[in-house]
C-alpha cells in the first residue's frame, strides 16, 4: 500500500497524517508505461482511499510542449582519450 497526498500530487511509501491510502492496482495508471514522466491523473477518494485514478492524456500533453525532450548528452571525454587522441593511439 501507498500513500497519496492529493494537494501536491505525489506517492510515498509511509503513512502520514492527510495523506490516503492509494491502492496498489492503481500504481500503472499514476506511473504510466511510456510516458516520460508520472502522476498526471485525476483521483476521486472517500476522504480514506482513493477509489479512482484516471491518466489525463491532456494535462501530460500540456507538460510535454512545456518540456520538449532534450537529446542525448555526449559524454566529454576523458584525460586519457584525450591524449590518445592526440598521440593518434588507435585501441
């Protein structure tokens, strides 16, 4: 079992005063496969647990175009590469 703090939209592992109880079947639907990111869902509780979570493909898609995917980082090379390199050392 999880715990929800549905101001702030997040899961914890601990119980803690104000926070419900978020049922484990939901945990797919809060960290949905493929999506660069989680907890873009609408929950409806009973004041003690949340009975529903659905994903909000719209609220997620609203994220993405505010933070557009950035490529990948080549790593800087090392000391040791550079100076291979330069030496012209093939490995």
């Amino acid at each position: 079992m999880k715990y929800y703090n549905k101001e702030y939209n997040f899961i914890q592992s601990t119980p803690a005063p104000g926070l419900l109880e978020f049922p484990d079947s939901f945990m797919p639907e809060y960290f949905k496969e493929g999506k660069r990111a989680a907890g873009f869902v609408d929950t409806t509780d009973d004041g003690k647990t949340v009975t529903s979570c659905v994903w909000n493909e719209e609220a997620y898609q609203a994220w993405c175009e505010e933070n557009p995917e950035q490529p990948p980082v080549e790593p800087e090379a090392t000391d040791t590469e550079v100076l291979n390199t330069l030496l012209g050392v093939t490995e």
